[in-house]
C-alpha cells in the first residue's frame, strides 16, 4: 500500500496551479476542442472538478468521520457541469482554485489519527469504502482528468503530424 496522507495533500494543492499554467491564456479552440460526442472539453473538466469539490469529497469525507450516524454517501451526479451556463477559463480557474484550498484546509484539520483512514461509509454503487480509498480515490481523479485535458489536447494535432504519430503515444491511447 502507498497511501501517504500528506504526499496525497501534496498533489491535491499543485492540481489547480497545473491547470492554471496549462489552461490559461490559450486560445478557444484549445479549450473548446474534445475527442467527439459525449466527451468533455477542457473547460467542462475543470467544471467537472468544481462540481466535484462542493458535491463529492468534502461531504463524503464529513460522512465518513460523522460519529454514531449513518453514513449512506449522497448519490454524484458526474454530468452535472453540463448543465450550468458557460464561462470564462479564468473564472471556472478562480472558483476552483477557492474552493480547493477551502477543501484543503478541510481535509488537513478533520483526520486526527491514522486510524481515521479506516473509518468507512456507504457508496451507492460500491458499498462499503474507507477514507483512505476516498482519498487515495480524489487524488487519482485528479491525475485522471489532467490526463484526460492533455490527451484531448494533444488529440486535436493528431492528423497534422503525419507519420510521426506512430512514435506519439498519446495520440494512439
């Protein structure tokens, strides 16, 4: 097991600056773009992670440390974002990197002891989970759509440079 409480910290603080360097002042086309029907654009990820904050960790991670409570996690919705009215990078950028510090400073005062990463609740497709799979969960989702944003990216070049796509992994994920 790898799970280290504060290198987790570590990756879940640097997620909006990396977000910042890589999304901001780059022309709409690069933010727009996306790998066809169905699938999101930059922009609609980082609205994705924002609905995530305010719906997901935080209040899961309260449940689980709720005493003496059921601790039946609230059903997410993964497609909320796309419903909400659209929005600059730099704003959706702004709230995202608000509330992921707020949500820091959460995560860092409610674990008291080790043994609280073992404490569990009840997700609604998965039954029985612990914080640290929670946790260990938030930061890979993290991981997940910064690799996504690349990917899709990346994608957008993928006829343009020819041959060489055999040498570019990305491009044939």
């Amino acid at each position: 097991m790898n799970f280290n409480l504060n290198e987790s910290i570590e990756v879940l603080e640097r997620t909006p600056l990396t977000l910042e360097y890589l999304l901001l002042g780059l022309s709409p086309s690069w933010l727009q773009n996306n790998e066809g029907e169905g699938t999101w654009n930059p922009l609609e990820v980082v609205e994705h992670l924002i609905v995530g904050e305010k719906e997901d960790w935080i209040p899961r991670l309260e449940a689980i440390l709720q005493p003496d409570k059921v601790k039946l996690f609230t059903p997410f919705d993964r497609f909320a974002h796309l419903h909400k009215q659209s929005r600059t990078i730099e704003e959706s950028l702004k709230e995202f990197k608000e509330i992921r510090t707020e949500n820091i400073v959460i995560l860092k005062n409610s674990i008291r002891a080790e043994e609280d990463l073992q404490l569990t609740g009840i997700h609604p497709d998965f039954g029985e989970v612990t914080l640290k799979q929670l946790l260990s969960t938030w930061v890979v989702h993290d991981l997940t759509h910064i690799s996504q944003i690349v990917r899709v990216m990346a994608n957008r070049y993928k006829v343009d440079v020819g041959p060489w796509k055999a040498y570019l992994s990305i491009l044939n994920s």
